[in-house]
C-alpha cells in the first residue's frame, strides 16, 4: 500500500499563515448556453500546514496546471478517530490542496461522484446518507472543485433527491453527467453536460464531462432514470467543447477499467478511452478501496493519448495529475503521483480556527443533535427476540450482571468497552458525537434494536459497549438462569467438553470475526496485526471455579 511516492517529507514542516485567494473563472454549460461565474475560495488567511507535499511531489518542476482527482468517497467525511493512524477525510484534503495553492500551484479538483454512502456502518439504514451528501457538497465547494459526476451510489439516494439536497440551490460544484436522458426537464439546472473550467494563468481551457457506463446504470433501479449511449453522448460533447475552443478534455467515466483478454473487443472504460483520443484523461471507477498506481497509458495511432486513472475509495487518496506545456500546443506532458490523506495534513491547533472544513464538520454534528437523528432510526427485532417471540428478551444493562458475574464484570469494568459512550461525549472536532448514530451504533448496547439504546437519557443503562453488546438482550436469562435455550443463544461461542486444538481454533476464530463486528477494517485499524491475539487477553472474562454454582 505504502509505495515511496507517499512517503512525506518529516523534515522541514513549517507551518504559517499565508493570505490566500486564487480566482478560478468556471463557465458552465448548459447544454451549449454558457453562463460565467465565478467561484470563489474564502478570503481570510489560513492557517495551513503549507510545509507538507508528499516525497514525488517536492521533487516535480511546478506545473502549468494540476489535476485533483478524487472519488468514490462513499460517505467518508471525516475519520471517525476510532485508532490510528486513519487516512482520508475532506478536512485533510482541504489542507493538502492549500499546501499545493500556497506554494503557486494552479490546481482544478474534479470528483468521479459516489460521493455518497449506501449504507451506514454496521448495516444501520442509510438515515443520514443524504445529509452528508450535501455536507459533502458543500467541502468540495470550499475546496474549489470544478464538476463532480453522479454514480450508482448518488443513484441509490435517489438521483432527484440527491439533486434537490444540493445542486437545486447551489451550482457550484457543477453536477456533470453528459448521458442522463431528460435531465433538462427532469432536474432543470442541476446538472450540466459537460463543464468549462479555466484556471486563472494556465494555459489550457479544460472541459469536464461525465457519462454514466451501461453496467453501473444496469445498477440503477430508480425507473425515472433513462439513460442514453455514453458514446453519442461523448460524441456530442466532444462537438460542443470544440466550438468552445476547449483544449484539454476530462472524462469521469462511471463504469470500471478492465482489460479484456486478447482478442476480445475492450469494453467500459476501456473501449470509450480508445474510441475517443480527444479525451487525455479517463477517470474510471476502482474495484478495490486501495488505488492503482501509476494511470494506464493508451497510445492513439495517431501519436496522442489517453490516461486511464483510478484513485479507490472512501477519499483515502488525491491523484495528482500535473500537465506541463508540451511541444504540441494541445498535448500537454503529464506526470502522476497518488497523494495520501494521512496524518500529515491534519490541521494544526492554531489553525483551526480558519479551517471552513472544520467548522462544516461541526456544523454536521449539531444538526444530528438539532435534528434529533438518534430517535429517527426504526428498532429492529434482534435476532433472540425473533427466535423466542413470545419471550421477546429485552435489555437491562451490565449492572444487573454484577451480582453472579463478579468476575467478568472486574474484567469488564476494567476495559475500555466500559467507557466508550463517554469516549463520544469527550470527543472534539466535531463534538456532539454521541449524538451521531453513525458513532453510537458501535459505542453503546442495542442502538436500533427493539430495547436498546436510544439516547443518555431514556437509556442511561445502555451506554458503553456493555454485557449485552456481545451477550445479546438479556432479561429472559435473569428470570431463570439456568434455561438452556438462553444461555446457548447467550453463549454461541462454547466448545463444550471438546478442548481439542482444533476445536480451541475454530472458536478463536468465530469469536475474532465477531470482534471485527466492531473492530473492523475501518474503525480498528490496527486489528489485522494479530488484534484478536493482542486484545482478547484484555476482556477475556472466564468464570472462575469459585463462581460456578
Ligand atoms: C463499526 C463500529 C464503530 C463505529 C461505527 C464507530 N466506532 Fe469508535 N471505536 C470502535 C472501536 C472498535 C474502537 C476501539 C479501537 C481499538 O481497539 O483500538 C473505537 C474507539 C473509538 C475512540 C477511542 C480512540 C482512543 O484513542 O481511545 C474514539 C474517540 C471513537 N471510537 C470515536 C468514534 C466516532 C466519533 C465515531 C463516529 C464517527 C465512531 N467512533 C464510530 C468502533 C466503532
Ligand atoms: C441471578 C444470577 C445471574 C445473573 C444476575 C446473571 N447471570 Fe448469567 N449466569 C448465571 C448462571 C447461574 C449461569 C450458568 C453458570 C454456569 O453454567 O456455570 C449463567 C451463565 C451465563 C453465561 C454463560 C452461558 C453459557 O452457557 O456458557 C453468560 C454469557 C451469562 N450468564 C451472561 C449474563 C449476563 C450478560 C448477565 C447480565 C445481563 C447475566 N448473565 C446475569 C447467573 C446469572
Ligand atoms: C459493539 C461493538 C464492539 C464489539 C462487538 C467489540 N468491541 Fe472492543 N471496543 C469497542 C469500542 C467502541 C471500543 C473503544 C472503547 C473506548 O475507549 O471508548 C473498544 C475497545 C476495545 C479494547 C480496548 C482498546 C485496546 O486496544 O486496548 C479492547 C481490548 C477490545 N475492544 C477488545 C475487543 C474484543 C477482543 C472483542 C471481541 C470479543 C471486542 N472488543 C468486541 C467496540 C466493540
Ligand atoms: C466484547 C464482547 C463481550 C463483552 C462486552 C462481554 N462478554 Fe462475556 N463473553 C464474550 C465471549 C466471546 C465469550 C466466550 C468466551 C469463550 O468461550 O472462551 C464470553 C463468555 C462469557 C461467559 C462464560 C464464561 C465461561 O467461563 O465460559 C460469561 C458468564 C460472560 N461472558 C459474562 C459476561 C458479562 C457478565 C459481561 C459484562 C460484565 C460480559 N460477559 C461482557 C464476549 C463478551
């Protein structure tokens, strides 16, 4: 994952506040009509960390011009802070494209879109997805981006809704998708065929369009979504953009990169990226959250070319595409890094303050806690009470255990599960985390299940990670502690007598998968380095002889 080109530089971060404004002239086009208007960075001085560039970066000769090439943000706003070291985040890429600014860099951000999420975490309904479509948005305004594409996933809000929630108020970053049939009609004004962007004092006007690819529209259910042929629509385009004397042609292209085998005619990204040389840059759909590397270069017969570029998922990464005059006027030379939105580019104490990413961020908390969102989201039936229905076990807190679990209970007191409600309320930048359910999902017992928790109040008993959090709803056990039915839905993990090492083995292993519940690949970090070895000594809670009856 960690190639050299992401390697930053440690020595020689300074941090200062430079005044910064840069002026970039957008026209939009509608259609063909065209509408100037101008897009405009904050005008106070900022505070940023402007001494960090990744490694290949600090050894590049400045560009004429610099693509920003991000996508498939997938909901990932911001770290959730749950381990270290997190990567990602649109506070980061605030600071990352400041560092670029700050340093004379003339820069043009464009996002693929699958900005927004189909799900919360933990399979939670995806409540808050459009909410944080729009905050979303609203980042990539401040960050100065030019156009932002629309996928399956903005498909999935639906597309009318996600359009209502932002592009309806606000043009700016333009929505581009060149083949969405009856988008004048349908979302009038929200999208854009294609759009022109021309930084101020480089030396090409760029145009940016977007198509949406037969397999990602095949996934679009939404029957008021009719999409016509990616390529009469590049076609056109490619017609308009040339009345209007664009010379550099951006291409977010909604469907994956995949090299068929010899012989068999290339498809998706591919065949649109050999059928049409006009467009020198493709940016295509990732298969894996990890980027590719280096972009794929098609050679033209005719000595032009095109790149194909993947950045991954979850806003993890920034492509960096630098275009350098050339010796053919329309051909500029390019060079291309991956930048990784690490730790480095977290904003420092002192610059806070003049961070609007930062402040965005906390806007988004307070409206969830405004908006009252824990009390918004449907309680499932768990799995015990869909077992047992006339029973239908509820929760009752770790409290209730401490009687006849002495021991487990120490144990438990002990470890950080039996604080981790708290952990929320402490947190800053943004604060009001526990009343995001994206957090109290994993930080409390039974949120969106039938009894579990709703809010501090109504369920003080279930803040923190508690017995029942593993255990399951418990009330049917302390009635009667010794029916069998609960203690083995209690207890799915027990062996019995069988104390062969394969039997120890395969119950590691079910217990490890279902730490990673939690403990997964985004929230616990670390985990895939022998977490279940280092932690499982930490709250294992056997009972002692002492406490058997
Ligand atoms: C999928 C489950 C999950 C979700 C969702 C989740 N967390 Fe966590 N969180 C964890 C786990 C697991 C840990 C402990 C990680 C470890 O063992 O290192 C943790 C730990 C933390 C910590 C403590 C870190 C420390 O240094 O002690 C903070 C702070 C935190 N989470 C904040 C959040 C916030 C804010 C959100 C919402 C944006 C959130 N969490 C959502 C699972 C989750
Ligand atoms: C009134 C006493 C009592 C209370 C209160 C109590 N338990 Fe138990 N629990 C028992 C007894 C007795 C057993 C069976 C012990 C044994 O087989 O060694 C048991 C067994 C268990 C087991 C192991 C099941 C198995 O078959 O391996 C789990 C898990 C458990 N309890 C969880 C809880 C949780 C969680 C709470 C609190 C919500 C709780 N208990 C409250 C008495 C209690
Ligand atoms: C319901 C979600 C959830 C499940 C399931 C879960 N954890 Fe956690 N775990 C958390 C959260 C949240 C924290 C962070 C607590 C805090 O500091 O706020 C945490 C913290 C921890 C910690 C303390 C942090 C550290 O690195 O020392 C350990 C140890 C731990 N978990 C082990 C486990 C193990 C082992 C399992 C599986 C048996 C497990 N957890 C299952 C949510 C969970
Ligand atoms: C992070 C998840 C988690 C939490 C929190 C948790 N347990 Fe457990 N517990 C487990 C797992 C997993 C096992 C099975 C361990 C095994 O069989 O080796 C278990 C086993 C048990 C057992 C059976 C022990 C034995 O000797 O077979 C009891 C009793 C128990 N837990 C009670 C509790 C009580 C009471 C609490 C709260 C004070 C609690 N647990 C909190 C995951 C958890």
């Amino acid at each position: 994952m960690a190639s050299n080109w992401l390697t930053v530089l440690s020595a020689g971060t300074r941090w200062f506040a430079p005044a910064i404004v840069i002026g970039m002239t957008v026209i939009a086009a509608f259609g063909g009509g065209t509408l100037a208007k101008w897009m405009r960075q904050p005008t106070h001085a900022i505070a940023v960390p402007t001494g960090v560039l990744p490694a290949e970066l600090e050894r590049w000769d400045r560009p004429d011009l610099t693509l920003l090439i991000t996508g498939q943000q997938h909901g990932y706003l911001l770290p959730c802070g749950c381990s270290r070291p997190q990567v990602g985040g649109l506070e980061r890429r605030y600071n990352f494209f400041q560092a670029l600014s700050s340093r004379g860099w003339k820069t043009l951000p464009v996002d693929l879109g699958d900005i927004s999420q189909m799900a919360g975490p933990v399979n939670l309904s995806n409540m808050q997805g459009l909410m944080k479509y729009r905050y979303s948005m609203q980042a990539l305004k401040m960050l100065g981006y030019a156009a932002v594409g629309l996928g399956e996933y903005e498909g999935a809000l639906p597309f009318f809704k996600a359009l209502g929630e932002y592009a309806l108020n606000e043009p700016s970053p333009r929505v581009v998708v060149a083949n969405l049939n009856d988008a004048d009609t349908q979302y009038p004004e929200q999208t854009a065929r294609w759009q022109a962007a021309n930084v101020e004092g480089s030396p090409w006007k760029v145009g940016i369009t977007s198509v949406i690819g037969p397999s990602v529209g095949s996934k679009i259910k939404d029957p008021q979504v009719r999409l016509g042929s990616s390529r009469q629509a590049l076609e056109s385009v490619k017609t308009e953009m040339d009345n209007s004397k664009i010379e550099y042609r951006v291409l977010l292209y909604q469907g994956v990169f995949t090299r068929g085998a010899e012989g068999v005619p290339p498809v998706e990204a591919e065949a649109v990226a050999r059928a049409f040389p006009e467009y020198q840059v493709v940016v295509a759909l990732s298969e894996e959250d990890e980027p590719a590397g280096a972009p794929v270069r098609i050679r033209h017969s005719d000595g032009r070319e095109t790149l194909v570029v993947r950045i991954g998922h979850k806003g993890k990464y920034v492509g960096v595409l630098g275009l350098y005059k050339g010796a053919a006027p329309g051909m500029p030379a390019h060079k291309y890094a991956i930048a990784q939105m690490s730790e480095d580019y977290l904003t420092p104490d002192n610059a806070l303050a003049g961070n609007p990413v930062v402040k965005l961020m906390e806007a988004y908390s307070a409206e969830l806690k405004r908006d009252g969102y824990l009390a918004r989201y449907p309680q499932m039936v768990h799995p015990f009470q869909a077992a047992v229905p006339d029973a239908s076990p509820t929760y009752v807190g770790s409290e209730k255990c401490k009687k006849c679990h002495a021991s487990a209970f120490a144990v438990w007191k002990g470890s950080g599960h039996s604080h981790a409600w708290q952990t929320l309320a402490d947190a800053k930048r943004p604060s009001n985390r526990e009343h995001d359910p994206e957090c109290i999902v994993c930080h409390t017992v039974g949120f969106g299940y039938k009894g579990g928790f709703i809010d501090a109040e109504k369920t003080a008993t279930l803040k923190d990670v508690g017995c029942e959090s593993c255990h399951g709803p418990s009330s049917e056990h302390l009635k009667n502690t010794s029916d069998e039915t609960w203690l083995k839905l209690m207890n799915p993990w027990k062996v019995g007598m069988d104390n062969s090492p394969a039997a120890v083995a395969s119950k590691q292993q079910k217990i490890d998968q279902f730490c990673q519940r939690c403990h997964d690949i985004d929230n616990d970090v670390t985990w895939t380095h022998k977490g279940f070895e280092r932690k499982w000594p930490k709250i294992a809670h056997p009972t002692p002889e002492s406490e058997k009856k």
